[in-house]
C-alpha cells in the first residue's frame, strides 16, 4: 500500500502553521492575479526558486530577519512593514525587446439582485408538472398546505357624518360603515349614472341600510339623505394617499409582501405552488354586472367562522389571523382542488381560495380541455352531419334539437337555461332565446332575404347584436343547410309571443344530455372552444400563404395574429366597453400622426431650400433648457412638500404641486416632440434625407399601431387567448415564423401556459393529441 503520511490532509494544523511562506505568497499571488486591481501588473516570468543563505544582518535570502535560534520570524508588524514596501517601491522588471501594453482593466458587471418574489418564482418555474408523477386516481394532491385566507382590517370610524333633511345625523362604526360604501360610489359611474341601473341600486341599498340602522332610526327615506360630506371626506383621503413619500411606499410594500410571503404561497406535494386570492373580499355594496337585479345591497363582512379550511392531515392547521376567532370547519379532502370555503351573502354562493392560474392544478386543467377540443378534429364530421340530418326531421323536438346544435357549433352560443330574473341578471343563449331576440330581415330588403338580426344580453350581461346572413356562402358552402337552419327559425317563431321561447320543446338538460351521447365530455364550451382553436389555426396558416409573408417584419406579422386573434373573438362575442380613457389615448395618437405628418412636409421643404442653395431661413430647434430647469424644480419642490406634509392640509397641498409639476414636465415632452425634426445647428443634405426616411417609418409605425389599436378598442383579444385558443398554436406559430412569444403572450400568459412553451415549429391542432388526455 502507498504511503499517504506525505500528504498535506494527514498534517496537524499546527505544523501547517509551521510550513515556508512560499505556499503563503502563492496563495497570495493567485487571489491577485483574480483581483480587479488595476495597478497590479503580472511578471512575465515566475521568479526563480533560490537557496536560503544567511546573510550577515541575520537575514537569509528573501530578506526575512530570523531571531536567535535561527527560526524566522513571522509577526504582524514585520507583514505590515514588506506591504508598506511592496506599494511605494517601483517592482524592477526585465526588459523585453518588446514591450506588451496590456488593455485597461475593466470593472466587472455586478448580477442583478433579483426580489424575494422573483427568485420564488423561478424556484417554482424549475417544477415541471407535466414530467411529475401524477397524484393517485381521483386526487388532486397527495399533501397540501397553507396559511389559510388573510382578513381585512377591522372598520377604523372616520367620524364624519352625513345630512338627512339638511341636519347632521351621527352614525355608529357600522352604520357610517355602510353610508360610506354608498359615499364611494361615483354618482356619474356606471352604476349611479345610469338611468336603468340607478333606481335598483339606490332601491336595494336603501333596504339593507334601513335594516343596519334599525326600524326606529329617524333615516327613513333616501331623497333626504345627502352623503356629500363623506363623499368630500374620501376626495380629501385620495388626494392625501396620493403625497405618500418614497419611504411611505416603501413600508407599504413591505407589509404587502410580507402578507403575500405568508399567504401567496401553498406547499403541494413537497413543491411550492402560488395562491390566487388569499385576501378574502372585503365588506361593501355589491355592484354586479349590467342590470344586475341585486345590484346595490349590502356584502356583509365574512367572519373565520364562516370559513372552512381544507388541508392534508398531516399539515398544521393554519393560524387564524384574527384575534378571538377560529375557522368555522377543517376538512382533509384531496378529491377537490380549493383551499378555503366560503359562502358569500349576496346571492347565497359558495366562494373558493385557490392556487393561481400558473399552477399544475389549473395547468393540468386547461390542458385536458384542449386535448379535448382536439378530440372534436376527428368526431365533428360524424357529428354535423347527424344534425344535419335531422334540420327537416318531421319530429318537432328533434328539428329544435339540431337547430340549437347548429347555432352552437356554427355561431358559438351558449347553452342558456332557465333564469330567476328576480335573483340574477336577464342573460341569454341557445336554449332561453326569445322570439323578441330575433327579427328578421331587419333592413327590409324583402324579396328572398334570409338575415336575422339576434339582440341579447349574454354572458356577464355583455351585448350579443350580429346580423347573420343565413343564405350567404358562409353558412351554404359544403351543405351548411344555412338556409334551412332560417326556415326553422321561422317556422319556431310563427304565430308566437315576442316573450315565449324559441325553442320551447327543448330544454338545456336535454341539449346537455344529447352533446354527451355524441361524445364523452361534449359541451357547448368544448365546441367553443374547438372552434376559436380551429378558427385561429386556419386564418394564421392563410396568411403564412401569402405572397411576400416571409419579407414582413415581426412587427407586421404581429398585426396578422391580432387580425386572426380578432377573428375568433367576434366568432365567440368577446366584447369590451371602451373607456374614456382608451378614447382619449386614440385621440391622442392621432394628434401626433398628424404632427409627425407636420414634420415631414418641413423636412422636405428643408431638403429643398439646402438642394437649392438657400439655406438662410432653415427652422432650428430652440433650446429646451430653461422649460426643463422650471419643471425639474417644481417636481423637487413637491417632492420636498410631499416629506415635509405632516397635517391633511400639507398632503392636500403636496399632492396638488405634484399635479402641477406633471403637467409641466408632460409641456416640456411635447415642446420636445414638436421640435424633434429640426437640429440645434443647421444641417446637410445627407443628414436631412436621413431624417426623411426615419419619418417615413415612424409614421408608418404608427398607423398600424392606430389602425390595431382602432379595430380591437370593442373586442377583448385576452379573453380568447386566455380560455378559448389552444396556446399551443400560437407557440408554433411564433416559432415557425421568428417571432418573440413577448410579442403575443404576456408574462401572465407565459407563465400560465409554461406547458405548451416547448411544442415544435409544426405543432397542429389536431385529434391526434386528444390521445394525451
């Protein structure tokens, strides 16, 4: 066996101590060969190895004094004293015949420091689920837990009181509570400046306040009341919020991440998971959507006591964050994915505290739904022409059947069913049209017309108005039977009410049970969803055939998705209400088109006065200085107000100094905008032909920019790329064509379809990956 007593590991430490400064002086050579000092500058060649030879002043070679006995001595001073002479002294080198200038040295790059949040989030992206070992048969999860649900703060009284009559009226905590929900909502809104939706808010409101206040209490009837003094109170809390200092902001972050650090995250089969709303809903007057008939009443505060926790039984039980309460019910079902359970007040439904929408639980979701869809690829010929078959069947169930089949599949409706309107908002599909929701040939054209106009509110009370040509070659082509599908809608209307239904032989269950027959799992949002996925496919593959595709920008090709994008969300009756903001940042826009246009006219007029020779009368750009100095000074005055604001008045004050300096810095932008065209000094020729051709761009920039932004304000593109388009096509589409996924899915989407970033160029949507589950 060799002999290893030689080897440095087997050494006491103290007789390491002991060993020559050689291992020392390596060990300092190397950290500064690895150092960034600039002044340190390395021997060509490594000193030559010398014998130690005691030299008369009881020194040896390398000029280290020993003391008596001969041994060398080591101290602090004696180091301190050869460093000292290593820095002032110059190093004598050899010369070389040709010297070697060696580059400045430059600093190293420090790495981004990365938030807390952010390197969970990357720690959590290193979780592939979809490569994870599948939970067992009819669990969604193995082991979870949680903190539970984070509660609001209790009520703090702001003590200012509302008029009834024209007199003061003092309030409790929880009747001002109640007075200033109403307070909060703007009386030209949406819900108060509507003149439908108005009365049953103020109707339903009054009736909860009344039973807050008590059937003695002298407020009675609503045309008295007056809540502006509360009103003017929230105004005067905004406009302080607003001249919160950086450090204010900063503490506020912190005890915000410090809830979303405790609460934003649930362990789930030992790998973190993001929650999606662990902030329970706080109290306050229910707003509902369109003409909500609920519209208006009270949501009252939920207690832990009203909540039911669900964990696994080997996890701690959450603590409860509100002092003297505990959580109403612990549950340990791994069969459902939610982690807490309420029910909320307003309409009696249950309410759930789930993980987020990038997690597995929701990924391994929306996966299977278009897996799915894809499956309809392979049955959807079986399927059309089944009810096909029945559109003339002498049986009146079965015509209505197929009918409502085709309206499905061909215009993307919903199924519909039964409303309480008393309890929910009048929202319409499939099944619950009425006749009032159909007119036919609605532009009188007579003769041999077959359009329908259908009007209804659909889901999320969101407007459904399309007139459908049914004879068109759209719904004819490959026996569509458009035409027929019309005469149905004749024959089911004649000799109606305007308030009876439509299809009044065929009930949504009915509808329900025949799209399961056909195939497992069969919807009518299946069939949404596989025709928004299909649709896309093919609007994006005929534009990749056009002549001169692959000479488009990424840019330009970024439109014809969004043209495709739109396509689907039309089929589908995505729509949005523009806002007045939308409305004042297209005008915008148009504003500077126009002064861009402006700009190049000058520049060719320049072009044409140096060309000529007469260049005494070019426009040049003024100085901006003395405009930025002014703004400059206002906005550190208002940053000075903002830390020095103790009292409401200094905040008000401070806020208002901030609007005024925005407003002079946003002067100052467009005072750069206007001139930025023209130069300080006068141009050439080359440099003004130049700009020319940059103007040219931009402007043309911008009116795609315009035109997209104008074509898409009414239709939601999100709502079909987050529920209804296989994420998959766009992914190879971006990949086959060069274009960056940051151009058509934001980082929400990015991180919520991190399954479908690795499909190929030439992925399709097609039955063959129905066969993944």
């Amino acid at each position: 066996m060799a002999d290893d007593s030689s080897s440095e590991d087997d050494v006491p430490i103290g007789q390491l101590a002991k060993k020559p400064a050689a291992r020392a002086r390596k060990k300092r050579m190397s950290y500064k060969e690895d150092s960034d000092d600039e002044d340190f500058v390395d021997d060509p060649k490594p000193p030559a190895k010398k014998r130690k030879t005691k030299n008369g002043n009881g020194r040896d070679s390398n000029g280290s004094k020993k003391d008596k006995n001969g041994k060398r001595k080591s101290t602090a001073s004696a180091t301190k004293k050869k460093k000292t002479t290593t820095t002032t002294t110059t190093p004598v080198k050899k010369k070389s015949k040709t010297p070697v200038k060696k580059p400045p040295a430059q600093k190293k790059k420090g790495l981004k420091q990365m938030e807390r949040a952010e390197r969970i989030s990357h720690a959590m992206q290193a979780h592939l689920w979809w490569n994870a070992e599948d939970p067992p048969k009819g669990c969604q999860w193995v082991q979870m837990e949680h903190a539970g649900v984070s509660f609001p703060e209790p009520y703090e009284p702001h003590g200012v009181n509302m008029l009834y009559d024209g007199e003061e009226i003092a309030l409790t905590p929880l009747e001002e509570e109640a007075a200033t929900f109403f307070a909060a909502m703007d009386p030209e809104g949406m819900h108060l400046g509507n003149p439908k939706t108005a009365p049953i808010f103020i109707k339903n409101f009054m009736a909860d306040f009344r039973l807050v206040l008590g059937k003695k209490h002298v407020i009675k009837d609503f045309k008295k009341c007056d809540f502006e003094p509360i009103r003017k109170h929230l105004e005067e809390q905004k406009l302080v919020r607003k001249a919160i200092t950086d450090a204010e902001r900063k503490v506020n972050k912190d005890v915000k991440n410090t809830a979303m650090f405790k609460y934003g995250y649930s362990l789930v089969d030992g790998h973190l998971e993001k929650v999606g709303n662990y902030n329970m809903e706080p109290p306050g007057a229910f707003r509902g959507r369109g003409e909500h008939p609920k519209m208006g009443k009270l949501k009252q505060r939920v207690a832990p006591e009203q909540v039911m926790i669900n964990v696994s039984e080997c996890a701690p039980v959450p603590i409860c964050n509100v002092p003297g309460h505990a959580w109403g019910e612990l549950r340990h079902d791994p069969t459902v994915q939610w982690l807490c359970q309420w029910t909320e007040n307003i309409n009696g439904q249950n309410k759930y505290m789930q993980l987020a929408a990038q997690s597995s639980f929701k990924g391994k979701s929306d996966r299977s739904k278009y897996n799915k869809a894809a499956k309809l690829c392979g049955n959807i010929d079986k399927i059309r022409a089944d009810y096909k078959k029945n559109l003339t069947n002498k049986s009146q169930e079965k015509r209505q059947l197929a009918t409502a089949m085709w309206v499905i599949d061909r215009l993307a409706l919903r199924v519909g069913g039964e409303k309480d309107t008393d309890e929910e908002a009048d929202t319409v599909g499939c099944c619950s049209l009425r006749v009032e929701h159909l007119k036919f040939d609605p532009n009188a054209e007579g003769d041999d017309n077959k359009e329908i106009e259908l009007e209804f509110l659909g889901k999320d009370s969101m407007l459904f108005k399309q007139t459908i040509d049914f004879g068109s070659t759209l719904y004819t082509e490959n026996n569509g039977m458009g035409e027929q599908v019309y005469e149905n809608f004749k024959r089911f209307c004649k000799k109606k009410k305007s308030s009876e239904d439509v299809f009044d032989d065929l009930t949504p269950s009915d509808l329900n049970a025949h799209l399961k027959s056909i195939m497992d799992g069969l919807t009518a949002k299946v069939f949404r969803t596989y025709n928004a996925s299909k649709t896309l496919q093919d609007e994006l593959l005929k534009t990749e055939k056009r002549a001169g595709w692959k000479r488009l920008t990424a840019a330009e090709k970024v439109v014809e998705y969004n043209n495709a994008n739109r396509e689907v969300a039309i089929l589908c009756n995505h729509q949005r209400s523009v806002s007045k903001a939308q409305e004042a940042a297209l005008d915008g826009l148009g504003t500077k088109l126009e002064t861009l246009k402006s700009q190049k006219k000058v520049l060719k007029k320049i072009l044409k006065k140096i060309t000529s020779g007469d260049d005494a009368k070019i426009p040049l750009k003024k100085d901006p200085t003395k405009m930025i100095e002014k703004a400059t000074k206002a906005a550190e005055k208002a940053k000075n107000m903002k830390e020095k604001a103790k009292t409401k008045e200094e905040k008000i004050a401070a806020t208002e100094a901030t609007e005024k300096s925005k407003v002079m810095k946003k002067a100052v932008a467009e005072a750069k905008f206007t001139e930025m065209h023209l130069w300080a000094t006068k141009p050439n020729k080359t440099q003004v032909i130049k700009r020319i051709e940059m103007w040219t761009e931009k402007i043309k920039k911008m009116e795609m920019n315009i035109k997209h932004k104008d074509d898409n304000k009414e239709v939601s593109l999100g709502t079909s790329k987050l529920n209804y388009m296989d994420p998959r096509i766009s992914v190879a589409w971006c990949k086959r064509n060069e274009v960056p996924i940051e151009k058509v899915f934001s980082k929400t989407l990015r991180d919520k379809f991190n399954w479908s970033m690795a499909v190929p160029p030439d992925w399709e949507f097609n039955e063959e990956i129905a066969k993944q589950g």
